[in-house]
C-alpha cells in the first residue's frame, strides 16, 4: 500500500465508506473494490493499485529484508534445465 500515494498522502487503510476510484474513476463501494485513505476522502480501486505500484521499489525492499535477516542464493534458470 505504501507504494501508490493517495492524492493526499495520506497511507491508505480498508475501506469503510463508498467513493470512486482516485484514478480510474470507477465506483470503489466495497471492501472487494479497493481501498481508501486514512483520512477518508479518497479511493483506490484494486486494479490502478496493482497498475500504478512501483514493483522494482516493491522487489528491492522485499530483497533488502531478506538480506538482513538471511544469506540469498540465487539460482539462474537459464543456465539450469
């Protein structure tokens, strides 16, 4: 949730109340929909989440977590049928 900003920049938390998407516009009225910020005032749907997420930010943070608590290995499938 941390790496798609709302409009307000406020973190986004579960929905609580109908709106409609900041970005696509489309109505965001269930908790199956999306999500909205903390301050209640703006939406996300679940898809313009996935769509604007930073997954290079996502996956360099998921591996820096990793490295500190563990030693990776990393195996190269192109080289290992």
């Amino acid at each position: 949730k941390q790496y798609v900003k709302a409009i307000c920049n406020n973190p986004w938390v579960e929905w609580s109340a109908p709106g409609t998407c900041q970005v696509c516009r489309s109505p965001v009225d269930r908790r199956e929909k999306g999500l909205q910020c903390a301050s209640g005032g703006h939406c996300i749907c679940w898809d313009c989440m996935c769509h604007n997420m930073d997954w290079d930010a996502v996956c360099d943070n998921e591996l820096a977590a990793l490295k500190d608590d563990t030693e990776i290995w990393i195996w190269d499938c192109d080289n290992h049928s």
